[in-house]
C-alpha cells in the first residue's frame, strides 16, 4: 500500500513538473515580442536566435541527464533538471541584455530536457508493464496543459504582477511576471521531493558490472537502427506545433488575399486569430489526444496500433488545414484543436523509446529521443523556408506557396514516422528488467 501511495505521488510530481516544463517551452514564443520590446531589442533580429539558443540547450541538455540518469539515478535528474529550469526562469525575468537573455534561455533549455524523460523512465520501471502506459499518460495529458495555463498568465497576468511586485516592492511587466510564475512553480516541486524513491531496476544495475550511460553505445550495428526510428516517430508533432501552428499566420485568409486569393474584405477583417491562441487551442487538443491515445493503447495492448492511427490522422488533418475550406474565428480554433488531438501520441512516443532499450542505457534513450526531436523543429522549419523561397524564386508564388512547402515537409516527417513505427518492436508486455551490452566489447 505504501509503495502504490508513493508511485501515486511520484506521477504527481512528474504531471506537475512536465506541466511546469510545457509552460516555460511555450512561454518565450507567446511572450518574446512584449519581452524583446520592453528590453529595447530588435524583434525580428533576435526572436528566431533566443528559440534557437533555447533549443540547443535542450538538445545539450538531453544528452547531459540522460546519462545521469543512467549513472547518477532518475530521481536525482527529475529533481535536478526542475531546479535548473526554475531558477533560470527566474532570472530570465530580470535580464537587461540580449546577451543575459542567451544565456538564461540556454540554461532552462538544458534544465527543460531533462524532465520528461526522467519521469517517464521512473514511471516505466516502477510501474506494472500492463499499466506502465496509464501512469505515462497522466503525465503528459495534465502537463500539456501548461501551455494553456502559460497563454492565461501571458495574457491576463495584471493582477499577479500587482502582487508579486507589491511583495518584490518593484515594478513588474507582465513577461516578468510570467516567468517568475514558472520559476516559483517549480521550485515548489521540490519540497514534494519527500517520499519518492529510485527505481528498483537502477538500484538492481548499480550492482551489476555493466556500463551504465554508454550514449555511444546506441550508435553501434543492434543499437543504431532502432534508436534512430525512435527518434522519427516524433517529427509529425513537431511538424504540426512548429510549422502548421507556430507559423499559422502563413496560412490565414489575410496572407493569401495579400497575394491574390478570392476572400472578401469583410473575411479578412472578421478574422483575427492570433498565433499565440492556435498555439494554445492545439496544446488543448494535444492533452485530449495524449489521453485518449493512452487509453487506446491500454484497450488495444499495443503501442505502435495507436501510433499509426494518430499518424494518418495527422496526414487528413494536415491536407483539411491546407486545403480545407476558410472559415470563423471558431473554425480556426477548432482546427488547431483537432490538430493537436491527432499529434497527441507524444506520451506513448515517450514510453515505446523508454521501453525499446535495456536498463543501463533507458534514461539516456528516454531523454534524448524527445529533445532530438524538439531539437529538429529547427531542421522542419528551415526545411520549410527553403520549399517556401524555392517556389518564389520559380515565380509560382500564388498564395498556396506556402500551403505545397508545408505538404512537402509534413510528407517527408509522415514518411519517416510510418517507417520508424515499422522498425520498433512492440513493447506493451515487455518485461523492462534486462541489460543491453556493447558488441565492440564482446
């Protein structure tokens, strides 16, 4: 009883912490151009260089606790990682300098990286195999929602900055205030630190003579293949946030009448979706997803059935968004919600990468798939732009340029998807208690 009250309040601290995590991931893209502005930098200059220092981080970051988690232990880079993002979060909200806002953005990318794959690895050993995906599931459909919560603060923090600047006896913008709201959130995690424990399965291998974090060891003949379809069974969603919703402005009815489509003056001034608002009705849809693709992976006992349905969902979703019919301000927000409800497979993603690999190199695998993954949002988008400008300096740009680069791009992630999906074992009645070994040492 006591061991199922301490699983129960471990998935407690992970949903919270992951919930922390989406929060400061979102928060710099709905709050970078207020912040930028108040700080005197140039928007347009820096908003795509700070994403991408944020980026890095986390792909650094990845890397860094997922090996520490392999040597160190999962509880130690579960708490870790939340101390690092928080603290930087903090500081982020009193940098005066492009330079300092580099630097806390590199921080919380690496302290951001290492969350999720230490609890889903925590939850994945602790856990029953036939009930391993349910605790993964919670906690990625209640941390989604910390994009929505993010939007909220963002956009209706007033009161909040008048509190916090009256206890601080200084005078608070509200990006300040969104931040120190991540970094305080998160900090409180910490004092819940009390009652959680290692995986039995760490502790086993601590014992063993086996080498434990061996990154490179995932690069060799048995290891490579597997490891790299892991990591291409994520691209879809970051497909769908980083393109289809972060540069939704691209594809709304005010773009394509600037460049010659039929759509009335009365549409385009009716029609006033902003970004941060898609971004945030798809986090919406991303939490409903994740829990129903969780509960389908129970009902069918298997982790790759529910993949494949999420990923031709995505490919009907993506040609509706592209070349389905404009519509109300609703009808966009419906679409971004349907769009993350299709892309929703990130918490059995997670757990099948977690599931795929021994004991000794599992924490390593379970951080690093998720952040190669955000990492190559950066390759999606610059993919994106080169189709994009390819097609303009052909002269073929007639308002559905835009529409043809991102198909080409969403086809090549989807593609890549289904082979991943492919090349895994299915994993749901895996039994997780087992090591894996370097060939080049055998």
């Amino acid at each position: 009883m006591k061991k199922k009250k301490n699983i129960a309040l471990l998935i407690a601290v992970a949903s919270l912490g992951y919930f922390v995590d989406i929060y400061d991931l979102i928060l710099f893209n709905i709050i970078k151009k207020e912040s930028l502005s108040s700080l005197h930098i140039d928007v347009n200059t820096y908003e795509t260089v700070l994403f991408r220092w944020q980026m890095a981080g986390m792909l650094i970051g990845g890397l860094i606790w997922g090996i520490l988690g392999d040597v160190k232990g999962r509880v130690s880079v579960l708490f870790g990682s939340i101390l690092l993002y928080s603290v930087a979060n903090v500081a982020n909200a009193f940098v005066t300098t492009v330079e300092a806002y580099k630097f806390w953005r590199l921080l919380a990318g690496i302290g951001l990286a290492g969350e999720l794959g230490a609890a889903i690895t925590l939850v994945s050993e602790l856990m029953p195999k036939n009930k391993r995906g349910i605790g993964t599931m919670i906690i990625v459909t209640f941390g989604a929602l910390g994009a929505v919560f993010a939007f909220f603060v963002a956009k209706n923090g007033a009161q909040i900055t008048a509190l916090i600047g009256d206890i601080l006896g200084m005078q608070l913008e509200n990006w300040q205030t969104a931040y120190i709201v991540g970094g305080v959130l998160g900090l409180l995690l910490l004092l819940m630190r009390a009652g959680t424990f290692e995986s039995d399965l760490f502790e086993s291998a601590t014992n063993q003579n086996v080498k434990r974090g061996n990154f490179f060891m995932l690069f060799t003949k048995p290891h490579f293949k597997k490891y790299l379809a892991c990591i291409v069974i994520g691209l879809p969603v970051w497909f769908v946030v980083g393109v289809l919703i972060a540069l939704s402005h691209k594809f709304f009815p005010e773009i394509l009448a600037a460049t010659g489509t039929n759509v009335s003056p009365e549409t385009i001034r009716s029609f006033s979706v902003a970004t941060p608002e898609m971004v945030m009705w798809s986090y919406v849809g991303l939490s409903t997803g994740d829990l129903i693709s969780g509960l389908l992976s129970q009902l069918f006992r298997s982790r790759k059935r529910v993949i494949y349905l999420n990923l031709m969902g995505i490919a009907v979703m993506t040609l509706v968004y592209l070349y389905g019919p404009t519509g109300s301000q609703d009808y966009y927000r419906f679409i971004a919600f349907l769009l993350g409800a299709v892309t929703g497979y990130w918490a059995i993603f997670v757990t099948n990468a977690s599931e795929q690999f021994g004991t000794n190199i599992r924490s390593t695998v379970a951080a690093t798939v998720p952040n190669f993954v955000r990492g190559g949002v950066l390759l999606i988008t610059m993919g994106f732009e080169y189709f994009s400008g390819f097609f303009v300096e052909q002269g073929q740009f007639d308002g559905r340029t835009f529409s043809v680069a991102a198909l080409i791009i969403g086809a090549i992630c989807l593609s890549l998807a289904f082979w991943g999906t492919n090349n895994v074992e299915e994993a749901f009645h895996k039994d997780l208690d087992y090591f894996e070994h370097d060939p080049r040492k055998s």
